[in-house]
C-alpha cells in the first residue's frame, strides 16, 4: 500500500443558507481554494471522489454528476460516496485508496451539501422539512413511521448510556456546547459566532429528550475539499504534506435489535482501533494532541470520548468536567467547534474536520492554534444512532515520526 | 457593459401574482396563502436581475410496495390485530421486527405469534419533529424489548404524562380500531404496576 498525503484544503464557510449558490457553485468555490492551497491546477487533478449526503437536500438525484462537470473534471475517473453523516470521512477514505492503491497520484476529494432549499411551506421555515428528509434514512417500514428524527436516534443511545453509566449528565452536555460554541467563535468558516453559558444551553427548548436546542448540531450548508496525493507526488509539490496514516471504518447494524446492546457505538470502537492499528497507536491519549469528534449532539461527543478509548468506558463525562477536552486542556477536542459551533454540511462536514487537524498540524490555526500539535484523529459518523464510523489519523513531519 | 445597466433597456413583463400563486400552490400541493407569505420578498420590487431566484418545487414519486417475505406480519396487523415475530429454530433468536431469512445462519426463520407485551430499553421523548409529525409532539419514541423475541422493536409510546416513561417499565401493544397495513397502527402503553 502506498502512503498519501494531504498537500493542499479548501472550504467555503459554513452557513444556513447561501441564496446566492447551488451545490455546484459552492464545490466550485471549496475546489478552487483547494487548488490554490495546493498549488495546482484543476486539470492536475487524475481522479475525484465526491462526497454528498441526501439527494433530497439538494433536489437532484447523483448530484455528483454535475459537481463533476461544473468543476471541469469532464473524462477523469469519479465516484459518489454517502454515508450519511460520515460522507465526508468515507469520501476521505475513497480518496485515499485511489492513491494507496496507485490508481492516482493526485485525488480531489470533495464534500458539499445544500439543506436549506428544503421548505416547510405550513410552517414557514425549512427545518422541519430538512428533517423529514433524513427521516427517509430511517427503515421505512418499520422505523420511519414512528417520526423518529435523527436526534431522537442518538437520544435513545444516549439515555441507554446515562441509565448505564450514570453520565453524561445534563450539565455535562451542556459543558460539551459551550466549549464547542466557544472555540466556533474564534474559527472564521464556523456558523456559530455565539458565547454561550451554561444556563444558555440548559434552559434552550427540549429538542430531543435529554438534548435541548444547544446540544444539536447546526443544519449547514458549505462544501469542504482536500487533495490527496501519493509519497512520490506529494514530495514534488509540497514542502511539508500531512500523512493520512491511519484509517478505520465500520458499519454496524442499523436495525438496533441486531446489536449487543443500546449504551455504546461499536462503529466507532472497531474504526476507532482499526485506525489506531494502522498508525501504530497504543495508548490514544497520550500519542495524539488532538481530536475532531463527531459531536451531532452534545451527549455523542461524550459518548465518542470512550468508543475513540480516550478514556476508559462509561467515563466519557469525566473528560468534560476536568476540562480535558477543553482547547487549553490536555486533550483539545473540536478546536473547529465542530458540528455544534462551526457546523454540519453533511457531506462536507467529515473533511471540514480533517482541514481543522490539517491546520493545526500546519500551525495555520489562527487564534484556535495549539502549541505544536503532531498527531490528530478524526471520527466522522453517520446513520441511525452511529451506523457508520470513519476514523483518520493525520500526522505532520516525515510518515513515521 | 456595466452589471447594473445590462437591463436598462430590456421591456420587463411583470408575472401574474395572484396567477401564479394558485398555479405554483397547485403544482406543489400546498395553499396558495402559504406560498404568498414564503414569496412575499420576490414581489417587493426590490429585486434586479441579479438578486438570486427562488422557485416552489417538489420531488415526489407514488409507490405500490410490496412487503415480499415479511407479508404475513402486515396482514396478521392489519386483518387480525396481532403480532408476530420469526423465529430461527437453528438459532433459537427470534425477530421482531421480522426477517423471513435468518442474518445469523441464513436459515429460513418460522412465524410466531407474540403475546404484544414488553419493557422499554430506551426512549426519547420528541419535542421538535419533522413536517410529517407536525402537531402530534411531543411523543415519546421508544425501543420496546418484546417478551419471546432476542430483539427491539422502535415503536411510539402513548402515555398522558411523556415525563413518566422510564427505562425498565413494562408495556403493552394497543391495536388502533382503523388498520392499514403500517407499523403506525400500534402503538405501546404503560401496563399497570406488576404487570
């Protein structure tokens, strides 16, 4: 298998809305950032992989096709990944065994995603309607007609877990969106541009029992892109890659009655070590800096603490009260203030982490910059209460230091 | 030519507002009062030819769906008020929600019928749903082990007080009077204390 490297990222901000462009036009703006970071050329580009999440959202079936054309890429090989919520991560994953496998030296890899569009006409609003577009994701037949919404998915974990662990309490959680919205302040593609307090969070409406309005994500829209490039490729055109040298995926049982149980996400556990096994990783905590988790909602975040074995199990809340987690404590996670501060553009959300432990390993993280990190790992998830799980290990300086 | 002058001399035709309110209400199935208040913005005057055009659409497709294997659950539900479950003998697991092919042995599994009693394992309740669920929150959303079944089944409890649902407490299925072939015509409710 061949190393590869990140040699250049672009994003756009992430948004509610941009009125002003399509999905296209959007990947057009992520690309072209992409290739000047990089410094290349669109038709440098051998192959690209495309990562865009519900084709309701952007009101087009195989969105990809006209990413593809709108961005020139006319002929070169190409694929669609969707995942759900892990889009963005398995678009990385796609991407990387592109180059490992020698089919490319030089792979775009893409996410983008509209929601917005989606319009509630009864209500007056788009939310609910962007909902009851990833109610679709839900089995139809047995699941979706009990209007379980993608919160209520990871509520049920999340009460299994509390019920089992006795955490994460609700002042816990709260901890999770205030640290994220804090950090999102200081990012300039984030969202959220809001200091929160605890009560803030606490008293927000009930969105999803345990999660109030502040334990969510945000509905995005953004497009985020990375170019990967072999060892050979990448020491010709950049001065300092980032290696990709882990990389972990599962897909667990969607139908819950087939798991072993409610309390933990076994996705992100055989990612998680799958991952850690290729980048020769023992002991999580002390070999990384850092961590972008996947925090849809405020109580995964902790749960992503014990399934990323950052701490042992049932101990995820700890983290959070010691501040460990915070961007001055021992282990920053979310530095990007992620789905809760900066936000979830579905397809593009798993990259836009990737590009926040890029910057930081690049020390191009502007007032979120940490002293020196080295090592980063990303978790990007999706599906009914954590299908799937795609987890990345960067690192800076040569592969193996 | 400079952007703002492209249009100076174009002739402007000025669409029909209240044609093409009812028209586009129609086309999307929604009231054309709904579809002024969204589109009250692009009728302001405001607008130049550069401001971004918004437009009513809809995806929708019609289906004839066949449940295939899992038929005689649908039909038990609907024609019966009762539950079922399949079992694999070879495994001794039984499903519910049902599976014709056992994804343990990928044995044939066995109906069986399912006293429609449980314990919820975990729940939410809903608070903010999606537009197919407007008015009917907060409901609680729960995953109900079922007694003689390994699995859980997602399903709504009804209770007048959703602060009350708790992990561990025992309930039973109500068959709605008027069925349709759909999971959503049962739903779960607290069985009294010991029960």
């Amino acid at each position: 298998m061949r190393r590869v490297a990140i040699v250049g990222v672009g994003t756009t901000p992430f948004k509610p809305r941009f009125i002003d462009k399509t999905y296209f036009e959007l990947a057009f703006d992520a690309a072209k950032d992409a290739f000047t970071d990089a410094e290349i050329k669109h038709t440098d580009v051998e192959s690209t992989v495309y990562g865009i999440y519900n084709d309701l959202f952007e009101r087009q079936v195989q969105p990809d096709l006209y990413v593809h054309d709108y961005l020139g890429m006319g002929g070169k090989p190409s694929m669609r990944v969707n995942t759900g919520g892990a889009t963005g991560g398995s678009a990385i994953r796609a991407g990387f065994m592109e180059v490992a496998s020698g089919q490319s030296d030089l792979t775009m890899v893409l996410g983008v995603e509209k929601c917005s569009d989606c319009f509630d006409y009864r209500m007056g609003q788009s939310s609910p309607e962007v909902l009851k577009s990833i109610s679709y994701t839900a089995d139809m037949t047995y699941e979706q007609p009990t209007g379980r919404t993608a919160a209520a998915s990871f509520a049920l974990a999340v009460i299994a877990h509390q019920k089992k662990y006795g955490n994460p309490t609700a002042e816990q959680m709260a901890k999770v969106s205030v640290k994220n919205h804090g950090n999102a302040a200081l990012n300039p593609i984030a969202q959220s541009g809001k200091v929160l307090t605890l009560e803030d969070v606490m008293n927000s409406p009930m969105i999803a029992y345990p999660f109030r309005f502040y334990d969510n994500c945000l509905y995005s829209e953004g497009s985020s892109c990375v170019i990967l490039a072999s060892e050979e490729k990448a020491k010709k055109i950049c001065k300092n890659p980032i290696w990709i040298t882990g990389l972990g995926a599962s897909l667990d049982y969607a139908i819950l009655g087939n798991r072993e149980n409610l309390y933990t996400f076994e996705a992100s556990r055989q990612a998680a070590k799958r991952a850690y096994k290729m980048a020769g990783i023992t002991k999580p905590r002390q070999e990384l800096d850092l961590a972008e988790l996947h925090d849809a909602f405020t109580g995964t975040e902790i749960m992503a603490y014990q399934d990323c074995f950052l701490c042992e199990e049932g101990e995820g809340g700890h983290l959070i009260d010691q501040n460990i987690t915070e961007r001055n404590g021992s282990f920053p996670v979310n530095t990007s203030g992620g789905l809760i501060g900066c936000g979830h553009a579905v397809g593009a959300t798993g990259i836009m982490q990737t590009i926040e432990i890029y910057n930081q390993l690049q020390g191009r993280a502007g007032r979120r910059q940490l002293d020196d990190p080295r090592r980063g790992l990303v978790q990007s998830i999706g599906g009914i209460a954590c299908a799937w799980t795609v987890c990345i290990v960067l690192a800076k300086g040569g592969y193996n230091a | 030519m400079h952007k703002k002058d492209m249009a100076k001399d174009w002739q402007f035709t000025q669409t029909d507002k209240t044609k093409w309110i009812e028209t586009e209400a129609s086309r999307i199935g929604v009231t054309p009062f709904d579809v002024e208040k969204a589109f009250s913005s692009e009728f302001d005057g405001k607008k130049d030819l550069f401001s971004p055009l918004e437009i009513p659409d809809v995806m929708k497709v019609t289906y004839k769906y066949t449940y295939g294997g899992q038929s005689a659950f649908f039909r038990a539900l609907r024609d019966y008020g009762k539950l079922l479950g399949a079992k694999c003998e070879a495994c001794d697991f039984t499903y519910c929600p049902p599976r014709k092919n056992c994804s343990r042995c990928y044995g044939e599994t066995q109906w069986v019928e399912l006293p429609g009693t449980g314990k919820i394992a975990s729940y939410t309740t809903i608070y903010k749903g999606t537009s197919l669920i407007t008015g009917k929150t907060p409901c609680i959303c729960a995953y109900v082990s079922l007694d003689e079944t390994d699995f859980v089944v997602l399903t709504n409890v009804e209770m007048d007080d959703p602060s009350k649902a708790k992990v561990g407490m025992r309930v039973k299925a109500v068959f709605k009077p008027e069925r349709t072939g759909r999971v959503s015509d049962f739903y779960f409710t607290a069985m009294s204390e010991g029960a």
